[in-house]
C-alpha cells in the first residue's frame, strides 16, 4: 500500500479543515513546497495536494504553488480541487503534474469526466467524498442525489482506473478510518480504492494495508504528530 501525505492549500498556505468545515480551518505552514520537501526526506514517494479554494470555488487560485512543489521534489504529484474543464487538466499535465483527481465535476459533467478519462487514462482519478452514505461535492459543501455505491459502480463502468474515497464525517477529525467502508469498496470495486479521512493512527495503516487497497492519504495525523511518516510508510509496505 502506497502512503499519500496530503497538503490542502488555502491562499498559497498548507491548511487542514475539520470536517471539511471552512470556518474550521487551522494553517500549518506558509510554506507549502517546504512541507513538500519534508515528506520526500522521510520517505515519501506520492503526494496528495487538494486546492481548497478551487474545490470551494471551481477555479485554480494554487496553481503556482501546485507546480513549484512538483518542480522541488521528485514526488508523484496528484491534485484535486476545482478542476472542472480540460484546458485545467491540460494545464496540470503541462506542469508535470502525475495525476489529476476530479470530484464536483465527475458527478455534474459526465461527458467531461469521460473526455478526461478518454484522454489520460490513468492520469485520471475520480474523487468520491461521502456524506450519510450519498456523494458529496463542491468542496463538501453540498451532498448530491447521488448513492455512493451506484456512483462507484458507475466510475468502473466508465474506466475511472483510481477512487480516492473520503468519508467526511472522519475527516480531521482524528477519530480513526472507517475500515468498514474500504473493505466494502475494496471488495466490490476493481479499481485503485486509496482511503482519506480520519487515518489517525499506525494501527489505521495497519488495517488499511491488509485490506490490499491501493494507498492512504495522511494529512492531520502527520502535522499534529500522531503518526511519524517514516514509519507509516514502512508499515504500509
């Protein structure tokens, strides 16, 4: 299992939300491309970086900030956040970002998610953020019509190779993962499942690494010490 550090940037900071509330915001560094470096020197391979303002607003205001962290370190980069046409996916991917994640605009736009996919194949995942069991979008901000699991099967049918599955209700929150949910995915689904939200703990990436899902994002449990990201990834291997 691949392990995800995660920086979600907010006006070029390097923030975590509780529960994807934006009034509950704490900033851990002015210096995202740092934080970025740190990961590298304890290990990492991957990273998740997620826009805030662009998944609140459907716009990319830490695009900058997106590729000088790709452009300091030789991490794999995947971004989510307000990417929403395919001129913003064509800009990433001329910037060297690795990998692309499209939420709001997955459920609204399915040609669009379908051009993508088309287009990049595997330089594309879909990110599913439920809330009370139905998908969630435009920065968490709203819960669609959608079931999470329908939706799922949907992106399999359509070739989406990677879900990055969020359970909102644990994000930041510090209260454990919901393995009950990535086991349910990573036995239904034959995709990449990658598990974000409320992954607080070793024993977390213990348990999330025997299920043989793909990876684990980290972000809280990392800035606030709870996990030492040199031995996540260790134990996720």
């Amino acid at each position: 299992m691949v392990i995800y550090p995660a920086i979600d940037l907010y006006e070029g900071k390097a923030v975590r939300l509780y529960k994807g509330d934006y009034q509950q915001m704490t900033v851990y560094s002015e210096n995202p491309v740092e934080v970025a470096k740190e990961f590298a020197r304890k290990g990492a391979t991957y990273i998740h970086l997620v826009d805030l303002e662009g998944a609140k607003n459907g716009d990319t205001p830490n695009f900058e900030v997106v590729r000088n962290i790709k452009a300091a370190t030789s991490l794999f980069c995947e971004v989510g956040g307000g990417i929403r046409s395919m001129e913003v996916i064509r800009r990433y991917m001329d910037a060297g970002i690795d990998r692309v994640i499209l939420g709001t605009a997955a459920v609204t736009d399915p040609d669009f998610l379908k051009e993508a996919v088309t287009q990049y194949g595997k330089r594309i995942a879909v990110g599913v953020d439920i809330r009370d069991g139905y998908v969630a979008i435009k920065g968490w901000t709203e819960k669609s019509q959608l079931e999470a699991f329908a939706f799922c099967e949907k992106m399999e049918q359509l070739g989406v190779p990677a879900l990055i599955c969020t359970d909102i209700s644990k994000d930041g929150a510090m209260q454990g993962a919901n393995h009950d949910l990535y086991q349910q995915l990573s036995s239904k689904f034959s995709m990449d499942i990658i598990a974000s939200g409320g992954v607080s703990s070793l024993e977390d990436v213990q348990r999330l690494a025997k299920m043989k899902i793909h990876g684990a994002i980290i972000g809280k449990a990392y800035y606030t010490g709870a996990i030492d990201l040199s031995e996540a990834i260790e134990v996720a291997k």
